[in-house]
C-alpha cells in the first residue's frame, strides 16, 4: 500500500481570514496611532505657544525694571502714554500689538519681534497694587504717570499669561 504524502498547507478561505483579521487590525491601529500623533502635534503647538508667551512677558518684564525713574519729580513712573496695546516711556521704550505680532522697540534699534503670532495682547496701569485698586483708563483722561503697577496679559492660542509688575517710582513723587 502506497501513502501519498500529506501536504501541510493553507487552504483559500484559511488565507483569505488571515489577511482580513491583519485588515482589521490594521485598520485599528492606524486609527489610534493618527489620533496620538494628533494629540502629540497640538501638546507641541501648545507648548511652543505658551514658551514664546513666557519668554515675551520675561523680556517685557525685564526692559520695564530696566526704566530709569521719571526726570518729573510729580509723577510716579516714567510711562509717558499707555493704551491696552501699547507702553511707551520716557526712555523711548515702546512695547506694543503690532497687527498679529508683539514688539518691542528700544531707543535707537530697531523694532523687535517678541511673540507672532499672537491672539490678544492687554496692557492694564493701576495707581495702587493688588490686590486693591481700580485700573487706570488713559482714554478717559488717566494720566499714565501715575501708574505704579502694569499687569500685562498675554494670550497666544493657548491660553493666557498673566504678570503684573511694579514700576520704578521717584522717590520725590509724595507717595
């Protein structure tokens, strides 16, 4: 009696099952990778937003406790004109919203890109520091010299950054 030798093999249907099992596995996979690597990309976006809003409001910070004291005895401070999107001293220094982007312009240089793009910029005086004390309003006639604390706010897609600083007094100014 002769044997015909067995054959070890897949058969069509046994092939044809495998390849949609790693179809659908596939499939799975590749939807939960996109998803994290989406994730990952607005983690790093949002990050880099909230890096570039810390390193503007630090070079803010450290230009204004640069400002020398006001060469006007009856004023405070020496910020001679103030808005919600513009800061500008006696020194020249101008910190403002230029279109989408935050710049600083220091006497005689050239302006200075901080921060593009950004989505809100807010500049706020107050004449007493917290936690009391109403904001100045420059447009309504507040003279921005009286000014003893700046909070600026910055909001650059995610999130806001809030600081506020006290600025250089004159020491003859009475208060």
């Amino acid at each position: 009696m002769t044997r015909r030798p067995t054959r070890r093999a897949f058969t069509l249907i046994e092939t044809i099952a495998a390849m949609v099992i790693v179809a659908t596995i596939s499939a799975v996979l590749s939807t939960v990778l996109y998803a994290a690597t989406d994730a990952y990309a607005s983690a790093e976006e949002g990050r880099r937003a909230v890096d570039g809003s810390s390193l503007a409001i630090e070079t803010i910070s450290r230009e204004i406790r640069r400002q020398p004291p006001p060469t006007s005895t009856s004023l405070p401070c020496s910020l001679i004109s103030a808005s919600a999107s513009h800061l500008e001293f006696e020194s020249g220094l101008i910190i403002e919203r230029q279109g989408s982007a935050l710049t600083l312009t220091r006497p005689d240089q050239d302006t200075a890109i901080l921060l593009d793009p950004v989505d809100s910029v807010e500049f706020r005086l107050f004449a007493d520091g917290p936690p009391g004390g109403a904001p100045l309003d420059p447009d309504a006639g507040d003279e921005p010299g009286t000014a003893r604390v700046v909070e600026i706010s910055i909001d650059a897609g995610m999130g806001t950054l809030t600081t506020r600083l006290f600025l250089r007094s004159s020491l003859a100014s009475g208060s």
